[in-house]
C-alpha cells in the first residue's frame, strides 16, 4: 500500500514538473504579450495538478511497467506448463503399456514443506523480491517526514510573524473596509490573514498621501484577487513536494507574477509619468536592505 502511494505522488510531482516546465518557456517565449493577471492565473494549472490525488493513467508509468513485467513473466510460466505436463503423461502411458509398473507419485512430507516455506520468506526479507516493498515503504516514511518538516516550519515562521506584527501593530483610522495597521521596522506593506485580512504598513508607506493612496490600493488589489489563499496553495505544493527543485522554483515565480498583476491592475489607465511614480513610490517604502536586493536581482 506504501508503494502504491509513494509511486503515485512521483507520477504526480512529475506530471506536475512537466506542466511548470511548459509554464516558464511560455513565459519566456511570451514576454509582455500575454496580459500579466493571465500569466499568474496560468500557475493555477500544475498547482491542481499538484495537489489532486488522482494520477492519469500512462503506460510509461511504474505502476503499467511493473504490471507488465509481471504479466510476461507469469505467461511464459503458463505456455511452458503444458508442454512439459504432456511429455510426462506421454511417456507414463508407454511405461504402462510395456507392462512396468508405475511408482506412486513423492509425497512431501510436512517438515520438509515448513522449511522450504521459512526459507523462502527469509530470502525475501534477506534481498529477494520482498526487498522492492521494502524500499517503497522506506521511501514513503521519507516522503511523509519530509513534508511534516516542511509544512510545521511554514507554520512556525508565519505564527511567529503573526505574534510579532500583533505585538506590535498600531490600528489606523483609514477610509477603507478592511482594518490597516502600522508596523515599526516591518520591512514592506503587505496582506495578512485569511478569514478576516488586514493590511500592514510601515512607516515610509506613510510619507505623504499619494504614497499611502497607491500602497492601499496594491494590498487591496491582493485582497481583492484572494492572493492570501494563493499563498497558502504554494506552500501545500511545497510541502508535499519539498523534493521536487521545480515546485520550489515555480513557487518564486508565481509569487512574482502575482505582484506584476497586481502592479498592472493599480496602474490601469495610468500614464508613463504616473507609472514611473507609482513605480518609484513602491522603491521609497522599501528599507534599504530590502532596496539593495531588488537592484540585485533587476541587474542579474
């Protein structure tokens, strides 16, 4: 049974590598073409993939290519049978019909029966067949640790990150339905919560008007798109496929894909001097560790 399931989430996680692989040369061969919420709505494909239980049938799948090879194995056992039965049954009636007397067939006698079974079962257990199970059973419990591991440290981190923003977190009176707090040293604004979100901001996000009037309208882009759930379906993928580099990497993707949504979604209708201040309205709420990154990453 723990063969079967290991072998399926690795049938999974590569129908689902697949699918991401497709994903980033689209992206790439694409570019600005395809509108921005429509590439970040397109990650939604091999998360499914990802998360459903149900594999697809293949007939290059382990499970069709050890079914297979037990099939051939067990037909040429079955088409060998007959001859050999027939020669005996041939030879035993010529025996009869000379006259000489037919011997009754070998009884095994039960302590021989019981050791020949001991010893086949510690063949198994010693590296026969039974081996093969083994090494599934192995893989799954390394599969199951692995995961556990993951996902209790996403939960450490955010409930850590959770207690330390209420700790210090200061309600604001603003105009907008969802509540917005402030943060001292919180190193850019963002969405928390599920069922009941809020907003975070930090203090640059605060300079003047216009900067708070575009943060709010980015984070309430996020509430309005429920970019807080996706967030938690990136990290179930990463958590069940913690092995899988691809699903880490189209995690980092999606992520970003989901701010250029939003940035596209604020910034529609907008002119290229507005762009170009929105733009350098988002680099002023940034701490200057925080900036240094963003440079790195835009020149590599």
């Amino acid at each position: 049974m723990m063969g079967e399931h290991i072998q399926r989430i690795l049938i999974i996680s590569a129908q689902g590598a697949a699918l991401i692989l497709a994903l980033i040369l689209i992206r790439r061969l694409a570019g600005k073409r395809i509108p921005a919420r429509l590439t970040y709505a397109l990650w939604l494909l091999p998360a499914i993939r990802l998360i459903l239980p149900a594999s697809f049938k293949s007939s290059l799948s382990i499970m069709a290519f050890i079914a297979k090879l037990g099939g051939s194995g067990t037909g040429a056992q079955t088409s060998a049978q007959p001859s050999y039965t027939a020669g005996l049954t041939e030879a035993a009636a010529h025996i009869d019909a000379a006259g000489i007397a037919t011997p009754a067939p070998y009884a095994i006698a039960p302590e021989l029966s019981s050791a020949t079974e001991a010893a086949a079962s510690a063949y198994g257990n010693a590296g026969g067949p039974g081996n093969a199970i083994n090494g599934w059973e192995i893989a799954f419990i390394a599969w199951a640790v692995g995961a556990a591991a993951v996902l209790a440290y996403m939960i450490a981190v955010n409930a850590s990150f959770y207690k330390r923003m209420r700790k210090n977190r200061k309600r604001l009176d603003c105009p907008c339905k969802t509540p917005v707090y402030i943060v001292n040293g919180l190193s850019s604004p963002c969405l928390c919560g599920y069922i009941r979100p809020y907003i975070l901001i930090n203090e640059a996000a605060m300079k003047n008007g216009e900067i708070m009037e575009l943060v709010l309208r980015h984070e309430l882009c996020h509430l309005k798109a429920l970019d807080q759930w996706w967030v938690m379906l990136r990290n179930v993928c990463c958590a069940l496929h913690w092995f899988n580099p691809l699903v880490w990497l189209a995690a980092f993707i999606s992520r970003t894909d989901c701010e250029l949504a939003c940035d596209a979604a604020v910034m529609r209708g907008f002119d290229d001097e507005q762009r170009n201040a929105y733009g350098m309205a988002l680099l002023s709420i940034i701490r200057p560790e925080q900036k240094k990154k963003v440079r790195t990453a835009a020149q590599a």
